[in-house]
C-alpha cells in the first residue's frame, strides 16, 4: 500500500473529509487528493501537523516504503560482507565496532522497554511550521548516540564510572 492509499484510509478512518483535511493544514482540497493518488507528496514540513491530526506516525504512512529499508532479516552475503570486514579490523576497530554496537542495543531495547518510538515518529518529530522548521525543546533527535573509546591516554576509575554514566544518561 502506498503512503497516499495510508493516508486516505486513515483519513477515512476517523471521518475525515478530504474538504476538512484541507482546511485543517490550510491546503488546497486539489492538494489532499493529489497526495492520496501519489501525484505529489506533502512538503516535509506539513508531515508532523498531518501525523497529529491523523493520530499516526511515520512508520504508519511511509512503512511499505521504508520497509525494503528496514528489513528485520540479512541475507546471508549481507552478513558474509559485515564479518569479512570486522575481520579485517585491527584490535582497537573491533573494540570501537562491539562498544558502539553494544551501546547502541542498550538503547534500543531501552526505548522499547520504555514504550518510546524510534527517530521521526510523531513523539519526536520536529515541530514544524510551514517552511520553516523548529526542533523542540526537549528533542533529542540529533543528539549522539555513541562516544570512542580512548585508548591513548590511562583513566582513572573515578573517570571511568563518571563518563559510564555521561553515556547511561538519558537527559545528558
């Protein structure tokens, strides 16, 4: 299913007229059933007041076109290439390849666990007006997700356990 027939079956869904729809993103009528048949799609900026209205997200609209993307499953000359290069690496690349991959599955199954939603969802989307985008106060959608390891210098424990905890730390 394509992200205009999405959008017209939610919209149809909650008795959404494509009149009303239009008055409500301050858009044309033309421009609703444009994006329903797939003839354009809305400008990036119109998408978060769309998710709200519609009560879904990103992965709602876009899944069958984010789906070849996001694939749950590798194939398995996909998975031949990935360990053919971190064999390849020398000691400190494997360290820097399991520290972030390490890190970076703490925090995924932590939002998971947390019931949160992954990066453009309607829960952390940036707020947008028309042409001109704001991110919101407590958005962390740019933010770093992972550091390098130092191995170059000696760390005390006290700094070690300091910077453990910059890195668990959700609101840092």
């Amino acid at each position: 299913m394509s992200f205009g027939s999405r959008l017209k079956e939610k919209r149809e869904s909650l008795g959404i007229t494509q009149p009303k729809l239009a008055e409500m993103l301050g858009v044309s009528k033309g421009a609703i059933g444009n994006w329903e048949t797939d003839v354009n799609s809305p400008r990036a900026a119109m998408l978060y007041d769309l998710f709200k209205i519609l009560h879904c997200d990103a992965n709602y609209l876009f899944q069958d076109n984010a789906s070849s993307i996001y694939r749950k499953e590798a194939s398995p000359e996909e998975f031949e290439n990935i360990i053919q290069k971190y064999r390849k690496l020398d000691a400190h690349g494997k360290e820097m390849v399991d520290f972030t991959l390490n890190k970076e599955y703490e925090r995924s199954i932590q939002n998971v666990n947390m019931g949160e939603s992954l990066p453009y969802s309607s829960n952390n989307f940036p707020s947008a007006a028309r042409n001109n985008f704001t991110i919101e106060k407590n958005s962390n959608i740019y933010g770093a997700n992972a550091a390098h390891l130092r191995t170059d210098i000696d760390i005390d424990e006290d700094t070690d356990i300091s910077e453990n905890d910059i890195m668990d730390d959700k609101d840092f």
